[in-house]
C-alpha cells in the first residue's frame, strides 16, 4: 500500500486560499498534509479551508496572534492528538506548547508531526528563542523514537526545520555562513538529530548528493527564476519508515506567479 505525506509552509493560510491552495487541496493525492506558519485561528478560516470535505483536520494556533500555527489534514482520523512538546521527563518544553510549532498525531502504525521551527536571526532574541526550541526538541525527539518503538510504530516529523543542513541544501551557501539557518551550530543540531537520535532525511537519501530539491525561494529579486533557494522543509523520519520511501521531490511551482507560498510542498510516497 503506498501512503503519500506532504509538507508546506503555507506563509499564512488564508492568503494561500486566495492565491491557489485551495485547488492544489483538491487535487493533491496525499493521504496525510503537514502545515506550517498557518498563522490564523481556526475560526478565521473558511469552512472549506478549515474542514474540508473528505479531510480530518487538527489546527494548533499560536497564542500570539497571527503568527506560526502548524494543522494536520488526514485521509482518516487520527488515533491519537498531542499538541507541544512538553511532559516527557527532561525532555521537551512548557515554552512552546501553546506557540503553534509543534503538533503530532497518531495513524495505524506511524506517529506523524507537522513542526515550525524558529526562524531566528543572529543576535536577536528570536535567535535566542530558535536555540531554546532546539536544546528542548533533540531530547524530546530520541524519547519519541523510542516511545514509538516500543509501540512497534515508525515516526516521520514534517516540516519547516529552519536550517540547511549541507552546502547542496543552499544555493549561496558562501553568502550565509554567518546567518541564521546556515550557522555551524545549527547545522551540527541536525547533524546530531541524524546521527545521535538516528533519524533519516527522507528526501536527501532519495537523492544524495544533488543540489537542492529547493524548497524555499525568497520572494525578493528573481530568487524562484533563478532557483537561488533553500532546502529548509524536510521529512525526517524513523529509519524503518525512510526505508519505506519509494519517492520523494518538491512541487515546484511551473511559474512565479503561480505561486501560493514562498515554500513548495514536499512529497513523499512511503510503500507501507
């Protein structure tokens, strides 16, 4: 049985209505959709948006207004819902359970998440915030995988993760060594989130060593004509389920103006 797992951040979730989510919904073979930076309570989206028909949705808003927000649209209900990341010993944190960044469901045999990592910019506060997430959510996720193990379940978490993990993962890597999401630190973290906690980059192993798939393209200049991106939203999975991925690639949009985010969905079909 092949089952399809999406990831986007949307860049607001009302605006991408507007501009071509809402067909794209329509016609995507997906079975599971991980959203980020939904950036709306559930109330403010339209009925077709919020519950679509043929879909079970689970919104988590931020508490700060319009900003973050992860949802998860599946196929068939959720067993389980979780919301944060917190109450698992030292692992995970009270800071980000009501901060639209993390939300993690329960489907026959797989635990899938949709997260939103902090963004951060060197210097600032939200660098500072970016850096606490992290040292929260590397224990929190090891603990996951061996809860989910001994469930005999496999785990994929889907998302923004902020960081480029390789020079192939940055089309001007020169350019942003000393910027947030490119910083040796942070690429360490998920270095040590692949190789401590034993976790997969699904789409990296389907193509290693290639440039990209980009997912992420500024809207400044000709960023997207030019492909000058980054590969900032991944599918990081339990290495049974990796094993599982049979494909895996972004859908790029064929023009600018046919854009509905400043992020392409990531896809990956799973043989479970």
């Amino acid at each position: 049985m092949l089952t399809t797992v999406t990831t986007v951040n949307v860049n607001g979730l009302r605006a991408a209505a507007k501009k071509g989510f809402v067909e794209w919904l329509a016609r995507t073979e997906a079975d599971v959709i991980c959203l980020q930076e939904v950036r709306a309570e559930p109330q403010q989206l339209p009925d077709g948006v919020r519950d679509p028909e043929g879909w079970h949705t689970v919104h988590a808003p931020a508490a700060a207004k319009g900003r973050a927000g992860v949802s998860l649209y599946t196929r068939r209900a959720p067993e389980r819902v979780q919301i944060g990341f917190s109450g698992f010993g030292d692992a995970g944190s009270e800071e980000f359970d009501a901060s639209g960044r993390y939300v993690e469901i329960d489907l026959p045999g797989v635990t899938v998440a949709s997260l939103y990592l902090p963004s951060g910019e060197v210097g600032t506060e939200r660098q500072d915030e970016k850096e606490r997430f992290m040292a929260a959510f590397l224990p929190y996720l090891k603990g996951l995988k061996e809860r989910a193990a001994a469930g005999g379940r496999e785990v994929v978490v889907c998302g923004d993760w902020n960081i480029a993990h390789q020079e192939a993962d940055l089309k001007n890597w020169k350019g942003n060594k000393k910027n947030s999401g490119f910083l040796p630190e942070e690429r360490e973290w998920l270095t040590r989130v692949f190789d401590e906690a034993e976790y997969v980059d699904v789409v990296r192993s389907l193509h290693p060593g290639e440039e990209g798939p980009y997912s992420w393209w500024s809207y400044r200049g000709r960023a997207f004509d030019n492909d000058t991106g980054w590969r900032i939203d991944y599918q990081v999975a339990t290495p049974g389920l990796a094993g599982r991925a049979v494909k895996g690639w972004v859908e790029r949009a064929a023009t600018h103006a046919g854009r509905w985010s400043d992020h392409a969905p990531v896809t990956v079909v799973f043989d479970l």
